[in-house]
C-alpha cells in the first residue's frame, strides 16, 4: 500500500518520507526553534517536528512529587521535573508562529498531541497528518480521536508487544481510517545495538499492508540507513543544532550534518536497492568489454597451425574470443600468421 503524507508518496522500498524530530529540543526557546525549523529544511527533511503537551496534560501531580528529576538521560539537566516541563513545553500560541515560519521556510510543520485538546489544537492549525507517540499505543480515547480526523496516522511502536500494536491498527481501522504508516521504534535513548532488532521492519511488512517505517533513537546515522536497506519507507530521527546542549534528547539527535546524511544516503540506498532482477546496465556492458579477457596467442604462429592449449592464453580486453568458448577454437586450422600477444579472431580460424 502507498499512502500520501503531506503530498508525498510513502510506501515501502519507495524513497524513504524524513521527520526531523525536533520534539523538545528547541529546550522552550521560540528562536532555537526556528534556527532548527531553517536546520530541517537546508538538510533535506521532508517536515519538523514538534511535541503538543503541557505540564496538566502529560504528568500527574503523584508523578511530580516522586520523580523531582528525569535521572535516565546521558544528559544533564536543570531543576524538577516539573520545571523542565514548564520550560520545554510548546505554548498554544507558539504552534501557529511555528507553523507560520515553516509555511516562510518550505517545510511543513507537524506535531505529536498528547491529549484530545491537543488534538483539537493541531486540527485548527490544520497538519496534513498525525503521529501518535510509543507512550500512547494502549490510549485508546486518543488513538479513536487521532483516527476520526480521517488523515494519516503514523503509530510509533515502542514498548509495545505485536498484540498491543495489532489493537492499536484495529482501533484506528474501526474508526474508518485505513491511512496508516506504523513505525518500528526502541522507545530507549539510546537503545543497545542487540535490542534494536531492525529485522521486526520485515515482520510487520508481512503482517501488515500498510508501509512500515522506523523511528529511530540510536546514536549517528548508520542504524536508520540500515532500516532503508530493509525497505523502512519513512524515517524518523530526533533533531538538534548541537548534541551538547542541555535538554531531554539532544545528545540521542542528528546534528544537520548527520540529518543531511540521513536524507541523502537513504534516497541513495533506496536508488540502490534497485530490482530483484538480474540487470546488466550499459556502463557494466561498456566495461566487460575492457575488463573481460579474450584468447590471446602465446608465441608467433604461422598459417596452417593447429591450435592446441599450448597455444594460447587469455588477456585484457574481452572483444575477442572468450575462455569459455575455448573448446570451439580447439583443434581449429589458422588461416594467417598471427604474431605473440595478439587477440585471435573467429576469421582467422579455417570454417
């Protein structure tokens, strides 16, 4: 199945669809934001984007009160949790200036609601599709409202078991929406390399007609090119202007260096992947003929001889006689003189 995503055409083996995944890297720093917004777009990305939460929406007061600090990133961070939460959440009215300079920058602008208001929010900006977070696979309210709007639902994976995500796709089908992209994902950051398990790609590939994709929260570039190699028909990638900075998920991101890699390469191995058929192109003809061997005499032979083994050898380039048509030239009567090191040719042979 393809299906359309912001006008593009999404399937699987197809040129892989690009996130850059800016989430809440822009640390509740609207110019940050846009500085990434212009990154997204000079690297390649087919969208940004963003995170709709607030502190009410996304965390209990009980959550607040035991967990002061999120301890279980490879970076630092400032205060409470419900103090970074203030600082990093997008304000109702930063959604449309965001969306507003995406629409100036030629990227579309595409976020993750995590409550149905949220929802209702990203609907008045109008975003051509939905991504639905790991965290809400099991929010059943969310997933039928996401699924109502009757646009796109890209399902991220994460911490899910098959059954879980075979609910999730029924709910979203139940509510008539049959434009699905389900994405592979390891909600760890990062994750280890022997929990990443990419081949999952090809088994919801056979489980599932809908494109298959990957979100992907691995260090660098090479495990999402992997997933390309696989036929992942959209990738996902978390993103940031530098790895260094302060925040949630900055030190897991592409940098613009990285992400532009990740655009680049991806449609490259897609370009690559190319037919299950067998294909000699025109520059590989070209080259047999100059790499190819072809039989070559070993010493001056005059006219009359009868070629032997002893004769000849193969040699560069391969316009002449092959080694494998050497048993048709066995035995064969010469008609000329054919000097040492020279390509013997079918009219020099006796008929």
């Amino acid at each position: 199945m393809v299906i359309k995503l912001n006008n593009t055409e999404v399937g699987n083996f197809l040129k892989p669809y690009i996130i850059a995944e800016v989430g809440s890297n822009h640390n509740g720093d609207i110019d940050l934001a846009k500085k990434l917004i212009t990154a997204a777009k000079e690297a390649g990305a087919n969208c940004v984007k963003f995170q709709s939460w607030s502190p009410d929406s996304l965390i209990a007061e009980e959550e607040y009160q035991r967990n002061q600090v999120y301890n279980d990133s490879p970076k630092k961070h400032f205060g409470s949790l419900r103090a970074m939460c203030e600082k990093y959440y997008l304000r109702r009215e930063q959604h449309f200036e965001l969306n507003n300079y995406c629409i100036a920058a030629g990227i579309q602008f595409i976020s993750t609601p995590f409550s149905l208001q949220e929802v209702d929010l990203l609907e008045e900006i109008n975003v051509p599709f939905y991504k639905v977070a790991s965290m809400d696979i099991n929010n059943i309210d969310l997933l039928k409202y996401v699924a109502s709007k009757k646009k796109p639902v890209v399902l991220s994976t994460g911490m899910a078991t098959f059954g879980e995500i075979d609910n999730a796709v029924k709910i979203i089908e139940h509510e008539g929406n049959n434009e699905i992209v389900i994405l592979h994902c390891i909600a760890v950051y990062p994750p280890k390399y022997k929990d990443i398990n990419l081949r999952n790609i090809t088994t919801l590939m056979e489980m599932y007609d809908y494109p298959i994709g990957f979100s992907d929260h691995s260090i660098g570039s090479a495990i999402p090119l992997a997933s390309v190699a696989l036929g992942s028909c959209l990738i996902e990638k978390h993103f940031t202007l530098n790895k260094d900075m302060d925040g949630w998920d900055h030190a897991v991101s592409a940098d613009p260096e990285e992400m532009k890699n990740i655009v680049q390469e991806s449609a490259n191995i897609n370009i690559a992947l190319g037919s299950t058929k067998r294909i000699i192109s025109d520059d590989e003809k070209a080259k047999k003929i100059r790499f190819r061997r072809s039989v070559v005499i070993k010493k001056d032979l005059q006219k009359g001889h009868i070629l032997s083994e002893e004769d000849f050898t193969y040699k560069r380039p391969g316009e002449g006689i092959q080694p494998d048509e050497k048993k048709y030239i066995l035995g064969r009567k010469i008609i000329k003189d054919i000097k040492a090191d020279e390509l013997i040719k079918w009219s020099d042979l006796q008929e």
